[in-house]
C-alpha cells in the first residue's frame, strides 16, 4: 500500500506530504525505486520513436511501449485511491478521532471566504465595460491561436523530426521552424496570455479590496453592538441617581 502511494500518487504533492509529516527518508526513497516501471517503458517509448525512421520494428515496439506506459499509468492512481479509500473504511473510528489542525481549518476557512468573494467580484454582470472588452479580446486571439496551431498545423510549422538537423534542415537558423501563420499563432497566444493577466491581477486586486472592506464593516458592527450594549447595562442598572444616598439614611435610622 505505501508504495502504491509513493510510486501511483503525484510526483510533487506525495513527496512533499512525506516530509511534511516527517516521515523517515531511507524508507521513502526505498519505497520510490518501483517507480522504474514508469520509467522504462517511457524511455524506450521515446528510443522507438527516434528509431522508427531507420528501423520498421521500431514504430510497432514504440506503439507497444506506449500502450504498455500509458497501462501502468491509469493502473497505479488506481491502485492508490483503491488502497486510500481501503485504509479509510477499515480505520475510520481512528481517523475520526484525529484532531484537527486548527492552522489547516482557519486557512481553509479564509481560502473558502476568498474564492466566495472572488466570484463575488468577477460576475460578468458587474465586470466594468473594459474589463469585459479585454476579457473579450483575449478570448477572440486565444481562439485564432489554438486553432491555427491545431487545425492547421502543417501551415504554421515546418515539419520538423527527431534525426533532423537544426545546421542541416533549417539552414542553421532555428527560428525558421516557425512560419507566417506561425508566429501569428503565437503572437495570439500571447495577447491572450496578456489579457488574462490584466484579469487575473484586477480580479486579485479588487477581491483584496472588497476583503478589507468586509472586515471594517465588521469591526464597524462590533464596536457598534459594544456601544450598544453598555447603554443597555447602563440603563438596566438598578442603582439610579439618589436612591444610594437614601439607602443610606435608613441604614443610619435603624
């Protein structure tokens, strides 16, 4: 079961998590080693494909490589959650007694107040008109670009192999890959890569500014209902003005 995880789960995150928890490293980097099996196949999948130009047999040994790699991709994930899902059900009493991270909930727990607000702020209904021609304009360039690059490819690139040569095929010049249509390809990617950054940083800075807005109206409620309440205490206070000094006199008189 560990090394399903450690071997099935992602590269990044399942590494992390280990030192996170701080787990022992000899038996983590032992537990990673069948991570082999991933990466042979994909290796030899990849010298197939460089020899399938000199060789017939190397185009059906790549395919098979393929099939084989993309099997033991789809089979360890699934090997993971199976034995997650396992681990949960049969220690589920134990998990449900773990304490929770107070760190992880406030965190989590701000993170879900922000997105919130960041829908809030980015609805098409209350975008400003610029905002919304640039969202338009960046989606119209993302458009051309991904379907020149697809659709017509061979109109946008040269063709261009794994045994070719830069010094050789391309004249030396390796920017002669790319052709007309090509660069207006990539000239459209990068408009619209251009205007979702506009909309990522304005969406990012006025969900920031509608945050601190949140939190003075409520320190505002606060100390509001504070004012409040002393008066009410101050009014419920059965003490008044002379009834002290005559509690004293009768205290005198008996």
């Amino acid at each position: 079961m560990k090394v399903a995880i450690l071997v099935g789960g992602p590269d990044w995150p399942t590494s992390v998590l280990t030192g996170i928890l701080d787990l022992p490293l000899l038996p983590m980097l032992i537990g990673t080693l069948p991570v082999v099996v991933i990466i042979v196949p994909t290796v030899l999948s990849g010298s197939f494909v460089y020899l399938a130009e000199q060789y017939t047999w190397a185009g059906t040994a790549s395919a098979i490589s393929m099939s084989v790699t993309g099997l033991i991709i789809m089979a360890l994930p699934a090997m993971t959650m199976f034995h997650i899902e396992k681990a949960m059900e049969e220690k589920k009493e134990e998990l449900s007694k773990m304490p929770f991270d107070l760190e992880v909930l406030k965190a989590d727990k701000s993170e879900a107040k922000r997105r919130l607000l960041f829908l809030e702020v980015t609805k098409w209904e209350v975008l400003p008109k610029w905002m919304k021609a640039i969202m338009i304009i960046g989606n119209m360039f993302m458009f051309v670009s991904c379907y020149l690059a697809l659709a017509a490819g061979g109109a946008c690139f040269k063709e261009f192999t794994m045994s070719d040569s830069i010094k050789d095929d391309l004249g030396g010049h390796p920017w002669s890959l790319i052709k007309n249509l090509g660069w207006v390809s990539i000239g459209g990617f990068c408009v619209g890569s251009f205007c979702l950054y506009i909309f990522s940083t304005w969406a990012t800075l006025t969900t920031n500014r509608a945050g601190r807005q949140q939190l003075l109206a409520a320190a505002r409620e606060v100390t509001l209902l504070k004012q409040a309440s002393s008066k009410l205490a101050m009014n419920d206070n059965p003490i008044k003005k002379g009834e002290g000094n005559e509690d004293v006199e009768s205290g005198i008189i008996e």
